[in-house]
C-alpha cells in the first residue's frame, strides 16, 4: 500500500486498540496539533485527507496542549492515549517540559514533532539550531533524557519498526511514559510501499501480572512478624483501579493506610482506615502513625522525598519496607522486599493468605484517636480567618504589617484553607479537582475531602507550573459528564493557562479556581521558613530607593483578562461572594473563572515532618546558620539510602 510516512503514521495509529480486564477500546482517543513548517504538508495533510477515528484538537501552547494529553491518559489510568505533533524547533521545543511530566510520573503521550531535513539539502532550514560538532543532532534530541522510548524516522520504512516499540512503551504500565518519534519534515511527505499486515488490527492487553510464590511467602512472613504495619497507597492502586480491593483488605485485618498525592481518592477519605496524606505535604494523623510503624507496605508508590519526608518520616528502629508494585525499579526502593506485580492482583492474593493464618494488626485506639485529632485540626483551617483567635500564618514573624499592606490592596481578608474548605463543601460530590503546584497540592493533599474515587487528580511528580489549566482540560476530555475544578495560584495562571481557550472552542467547561497572592507565595514561604527574606518572590515593583522588586504589590484583574477569552467570571472578596460565585458557575454552559484574592502566609504548615532542602552553610544570616545546623541534626535521623 503506497502512502506517505505520515499517512501511513495516521493509518497505524487508527488501527490500536487496547483490553483491559476482557474490555476492549481504541487506544488513541485523538491527536493535539499546533501545524508550522514543519508538519503542516505532512502531518496536517494525512490528518486533512483521512484522518480516520482521530479526533483533531487545535491546541494554543504546544506544552500546553501535551499537558492536556497526559492529564487525558491519567484521568483515563493509562487506558487511552493522545498523541500530539508540532513544527521543528520552538514548536518541538515547547513540548520538551510536558514530556518530561509525562515521564517523571509514569504515564503514556505520543510525541510527534516535525524535524530537520533528513535530506539536509537546504540546511540550515528555518528554525534549526546548528551543531558544529554533530550535523546529525537537532532540537528533538533534548527529548531524549525525557522520554521513555525515542527514535528518528529518517526512512520511510523505518517508520514501522519506531511505531511498533512506540506501542510496546505506551502499553507497558511498568516502565511508560513520553514516547517521541522525531519526524524530519521531508521524510514526512515521502512515499513508500508498506506491507498491509502493518496495519492490521492490534489488541494490546494490561495483563495483571501475579506474584510469585517465592515472593509471597517472604512477604507473608515479613507482614505477619509485624505489629504495627501502615499501607502507602500510592498512583499505581488507582491505575490498577484496586480501591475497593485495598478498603476490603485494610479493614479486615485493621491496617491504617496514607496516601500520596497520585494514590488520593483511590478510597473516599471517610474510610475509616484512611488518614489522608503523608509525608512533607501529608496531616497530622498519617505522619504520627507513619513514625512508629514497624512495616511500611508501598503500593504503587516511587518513594520520593515528599511521601518519605526525606527518608527521615519511618522512625521506629524496627521499621521495614515491603513494596508491591509492576515496575522492579520502583519495587526494589528502600532496601524493601519485593512483590513485582499488579496491584490489585497481589491484594487479592495476600488476603487469602492472611486469612489462612487469621492475622490482625496490634493496633488498638492509635488510628481512630489519629483521624479524630486531625479532623479537629481540618475544621480549625475551615473556620480561621484572619485576625481571629486561632490564627497562624504559615511563616511565623513580624507579618502584621505585610498582610494588613496586602489586605489594603486586595479589598479582601480570605484566607487560602478557608477558601478550600469552602469550596470542598459545596461543589458536586463527583466533581474532579486539578492541581499541580505551589503551596495548594499540600493544601489539598492535606485538607481535601474525597467523596467519590478518582476525584482528585493531582500532577505532583514534577510539579510542574503550568500544568493546572491544561490538566483540568485533559481531565474534562476524559470526563465529559463530571464538573471539573482547577486549583491554581496567580503564579501558575500567568505561567500558562493559553488552553483556556481551547475549552471554549471544544465546549469542555471547565472551572478555574484561581488563588491570587500576588506572588509566588510557595516559594516565598520556603525561603523565609529557612531564615531568608522575602526576595524575589512576591509580584512588586522595582523600588527606586533599593532598585530591587520591594516596591508597591502589583494587583491584577484575572477576571477581566479571561472575560475576553469568553469565559464567564467572577472577583471574589469574601466567603459571601466565594458562595454566590460556586453556585452561579454550576449552571454556567462555558467555562469559569473565580478570580478569589487571598492573603499570603495562609496556607498550610507542615505536620510533623521534615523536608531536605539544600541550605548555605557559610552565611552572615544567624537565621540561615541556626536553620543549616538543624538540617544536620534531621539528616543525621534520616536512612542514607
């Protein structure tokens, strides 16, 4: 069959479908394009000329639109796949940070970004960034340390071996992530003569890979010499969709289980085995159990320093690991004993061995005195406003006259946990809330309260700025009959939320919660926390007197801005108006925006945890010494490995 090597790109993709658990359905759902010079004849063509069951999105931002195929691919867990395809260069270069989220968190995007000549015929063509020590080497080889498969086309035919182990990396839950098939520009248009058995009918399957007997007898073993075990729930029990399984399990045999911010709303947080989030941005009750347990089971979860609180959290000196999980890399963290397997399938197993040997945990009242005490703790954060008894900045220290300066120029006294609280408590209870970045994934790890699963989807394995907007409409794609929220600071808006307008012309509403605080308020809180100043994190202008960004807050009006893309919007002040605005974007057909003015320092602190963050050691700050001298002291508590 002669076709071109993006016709026949388009032809291959339409031909995938995926099964999971005996059901079967396409495995690319649709394609994001932003065209330039470098795809448009190709790509954009085969795309025009058939495009088959593909739908077609016209993304805004290249990193934005692959943002919104990953957040699809998550909310989907890995089920169903977008695919996107940009120019060369700038274009191909923009999607470099999403693939790179898609990577660090595991989950599956096709990348598909024009390239150079491979003729090199009218080299240096426009946007190519030359090498003078490798002509072969363009802006899509940064993709590389970024993606989990990459490859070149530079020959039609080879067109069908880079496809095929494109597939097997989409499709493989344990080792998935960005795939990128570089496509030079030419090579694109160029004909070849492909074999019909290249686009015959594939069914790739999730298979729930079971544990292994060797691996079950250690872990039996080990779980049943322990007194005191808690569960990390981690990404990999939503993909594997074992909350139910998990809930069963954990209150058989009375084992309290945490989760990470990929592992929240695998269970609704009213389970009453469930405590919340751990680690750096987890509550009081998780970390107090995590600190004296003797076991600690890892489902799905990588460990990273957030959950583990720097390797410092597990402090009983009689604490193991035991890890279940289908990638080995993951599983082996942690010095732990291993199941390499699915997560559901190896619940299921252990129940029925646990049962044979009639185990129960030791716990006694620990758990229920652990979730009571921190539900005390969230209604002090719903309640608190600022000036009231109660109250607590974030950052301790002189900050009266700072946030009566901010209170002045907002009109608004809100605080950032009674907003959440407010907003948790009123919308639907099968609403979907986005987040990424900044001081609100530990707001909402912490404070937000799932009522149904898969209602909290949170990007937290790059945290990446920029992410949220785009997020929400990945999710709503996924979810188009479910109200979707995004949870974003001014920081991360202005950073990038150009998909916005994407929603409105797909008609994928979506409601943008957006906290301003004039600032990069996260950051700013990190900084003072760890003895500094306040210096180049709030959003001020240059003073004339210090010539540094110590001036005046600098206010802005979001509402105005995103009323022009043709979203419906709302400024908010108070809780009156935060409720007025809530229920009138519920009846609302296009997308919203509640631009809510919150106070700095408003946030939430952490809960008896610690986070290793690099400090100077040399500095003629007494409050930087005093912090670095006790990063010691931490390290010192902390495993080395």
């Amino acid at each position: 069959m002669k076709l071109t090597t993006a016709q026949a790109l388009v032809k291959f993709l339409n031909q995938q479908y995926i099964e999971v658990d005996g059901e079967e359905q396409r495995l690319f759902k649709g394609i994001f394009t932003i065209f330039g010079h470098g795809n448009v004849l190709g790509m954009g063509q085969a795309l025009e000329e058939d495009s088959g069951d593909l739908e077609v999105y016209q993304g805004r931002n290249e990193q934005g639109m692959a943002h919104a195929a990953v957040a699809f691919a998550k909310q989907k867990h890995r089920k169903q796949v977008m695919a996107c395809t940009s120019s060369v260069g700038p274009g191909a270069a923009n999607m470099l940070t999403a693939a790179a989220t898609a990577t660090a968190n595991n989950i599956p995007v096709l990348l598909l970004p024009g390239d150079t000549f491979a003729s090199r015929q009218p080299d240096p063509v426009l946007q190519q960034v030359e090498q003078t020590n490798d002509a072969s080497i363009s802006t899509n080889d940064a993709f590389r340390p970024v993606s989990k498969y990459w490859d070149r086309v530079n020959r039609p035919e080879q067109l069908m071996t880079a496809m095929l182990n494109a597939v097997r990396v989409l499709t493989n839950p344990a080792d998935t992530g960005a795939v990128t098939i570089a496509l030079p520009q030419d090579v694109q248009g160029e004909a070849y003569d492909y074999p019909e058995y290249f686009f015959k009918k594939r069914v790739h399957r999730f298979e729930r890979r079971q544990p292994t007997q060797a691996e079950l007898q250690d872990a039996i073993a080990l779980l049943t010499s322990k007194k005191m075990p808690l569960i990390v729930c981690g990404g990999g029990v939503r993909y594997s969709e074992a909350g139910e399984q998990l809930k069963l399990f954990a209150s058989k045999y009375k084992i309290p289980f945490a989760e990470t911010q990929a592992g929240k709303s695998a269970v609704e947080s009213d389970h009453p085995m469930n405590l919340g989030g751990l680690g750096v941005t987890g509550n009081l009750s998780a970390n107090r159990i995590a600190k004296n347990a003797d076991l600690i089971i890892g489902i799905g979860t990588r460990f990273t320093d957030f959950t583990t609180a720097s390797k410092q959290l597990f402090q009983n000196e009689e604490v193991d690991f035991l890890t279940i999980n289908v990638s080995e890399f993951h599983a082996s963290k942690m010095d732990a004993a291993k199941i390499v397997a699915d997560a559901k399938a190896t619940i299921q197993v252990l129940d029925l061995e646990l049962e044979k040997v009639g185990y129960q945990s030791g716990y006694q009242d620990e758990i229920e005195e652990a979730r009571s005490d921190w539900t005390v703790e969230l209604n002090r954060l719903y309640q608190t406003t600022y000036g009231s008894e109660g109250f607590k900045p974030e950052v301790n220290g002189h900050l009266d006259d700072v946030l009566a300066e901010y209170e002045e120029v907002f009109g608004s006294s809100l605080t950032q946990t009674a907003v959440i609280g407010e907003v948790n408590q009123r919308i639907d209870d099968d609403a979907i809330v986005v987040g990424a970045s900044g001081s609100l994934p530990g707001d909402l790890q912490r404070m937000w309260v799932n009522r149904r699963p898969n209602t909290y989807h949170m990007e937290y394995g790059y945290s990446c700025m920029g992410y949220e907007i785009s997020g929400a409409l990945g999710v709503k794609m996924a979810e188009p009959d479910k109200e979707v929220y995004v949870m974003v600071g001014d920081g991360s808006y202005l950073m990038l939320h150009s998909e916005l307008v994407t929603s409105i012309q797909e008609g994928k509403k979506i409601n943008v919660v957006l906290l301003d605080n004039a600032g990069f308020g996260c950051i700013n809180n990190l900084q003072m926390s760890n003895g500094m100043g306040s210096f180049g994190t709030e959003f001020r202008k240059r003073s004339n007197d210090t010539n540094r960004l110590t001036g005046p807050i600098i206010p802005i009006d979001y509402a105005q801005s995103a009323a022009g893309y043709g979203v419906k919007t709302y400024t908010v002040k108070n809780i009156e108006e935060l409720r007025v605005a809530l229920e009138d974007s519920k009846k609302q057909k296009v997308s919203t925006l509640l631009d809510i003015k919150v106070l700095p320092k408003t946030m939430t602190n952490g809960y008896d945890s610690w986070w290793n963050v690099g400090v100077a050691e040399v500095t003629k700050n007494e409050g930087i010494t005093a912090v670095s001298i006790d990063r010691a002291q931490q390290l010192s508590k902390a495993r080395k490995y």
